[in-house]
C-alpha cells in the first residue's frame, strides 16, 4: 500500500517510518467516512489510550521520585486528558491528514478537539502495533517534550485552589463570566473572566471554556496570594 505524499510529510512529522502503511492509514479515518471495506479508527483509540497511559504513568514516576500517589494522579491526567492530545495532535498537523466524511468536513471536523484528541490516541495505536511498544514511547515522549517536565503546574486544579483561597477568607466563591469569543467557529477562542466578590478580576484565554476558567482562575490566584 502506497501512502499519499501528504500522509508520508506526516509520519516525517510524527517519526515514524510504517512497515505496515495500512495501520497509519486506518488511524488517520474517522467513522463518518468508514464502510465494510475502509475501517475507522476507533479500535485503534481503544488501544492509543492505553499505550499513552502506561508511557506517562512511567513518565511522571520517573519526573518526580518522591512525589505520592495524590500528587501523581492529577499531572497523570493533565498528560493523557484529550485536550492535551488535541494540542500535541495540532502541533504536527494532524487535522490536515485526517479522514473525513462529508457531514464532519462541513463543521470543522479537522480542529475539533475531540476529533484531533481521538486521532491522537489511534495514531500512537497504530505506532505500537507498527513498532512497538519501544518505538510508540519514543514517539510519545519526544511529542509530549515539556509538557512532561512542566505538568506539575499545569495539573494544578487552579479553579479549586481559588475557591478554597476565597472561602477561606470567608468570601462568596470566584464567579467566571465569558466575555468574549475570537477565531472561526470550528476554533474557537474563549476569553473568560474570574472576578473575586470584593471585585478583584482577571481575564484569560483558552482553545475551550474550561481551559480559559483554569488559566484565569490561575492568573488570579497568582495575584491575590502573592506572599
């Protein structure tokens, strides 16, 4: 089976050579295009997120040797979550390869991120059983890069924290408002609002709503619990 040279520039992307060009290829295809003779990509998720759970639960024990079980789960989260996928999914161009069927071309199917997240997962699917499990690590760390070394903060649960600052002070609890949306409709960018009772705000922004919450209610709580 030969590959299209655009398929072929993205496994360059990815780094990975297939023996097996058909595994890339079933990776790449959505359900909204799959028939009895051209199989989606769903197994292959099935499989990706398994093989990335067990790369980044090694990584994060690996990243911080003392750190405990509570403090492990939530940077394991932050790493495997789609939204992470979508991102590292983005960051190769993984939306222009994709399958699709009419109806998902027509709505943006190639940025969605749960799309991009699910396509991830299938692509790393396709990489073990291609190479194995060795050669979907290689893959996946070099892809995740800093993320790893970095998700220590980026896990933190930045809404909780602000809240617990909040009522700890005896104080009624953050309020996130949206106050504005940029970008085309199949990606959006959300500009949210965290604003305190006693009138303290800040504004961020975010791919989704809930990543713009995080990334304000960070940004606040970084300003009010300066020491």
């Amino acid at each position: 089976m030969k590959l299209s040279r655009e398929i072929t520039e993205f496994c360059t992307r990815l780094g990975h050579d297939f023996a097996e060009p058909e595994l890339i290829t079933r990776a790449l295809t959505h359900s909204s295009l799959s028939s009895s003779t051209r199989p989606d990509n769903q197994r292959l998720e099935f499989l990706g997120d398994r093989v990335l759970g067990l790369v980044m639960a090694e990584a994060v024990l690996r990243q911080d040797g003392e750190a405990r079980e509570g403090q492990l789960a939530p940077r394991f989260n932050a790493l495997v979550r789609k939204e992470t996928c979508a991102d590292v999914a983005r960051a190769i161009d993984l939306g222009s390869v994709l399958r699709l069927g009419k109806s998902e071309m027509s709505t943006g199917g190639r940025r969605k991120t749960a799309l991009l997240g699910d396509a991830m997962e299938a692509v790393i699917a396709a990489v073990y059983m291609d190479g194995g499990f060795d050669a979907a690590r290689a893959v996946i760390l070099r892809l995740w890069g800093d993320r790893v070394a970095g998700v220590a903060d980026d896990a933190r649960d930045a809404k909780t924290a602000l809240q617990e600052w909040a009522q700890g002070r005896g104080m009624a609890p953050p309020i996130y408002t949206e106050i504005g949306r940029s970008g085309p409709d199949h990606a959006p960018v959300f500009r949210v609002e965290a604003r305190l009772a006693d009138g303290t705000a800040v504004e961020a922004e975010g791919r989704v709503k809930r990543q713009a919450e995080q990334a304000a209610a960070r940004a606040l709580l970084d300003q009010v619990a300066k020491p």
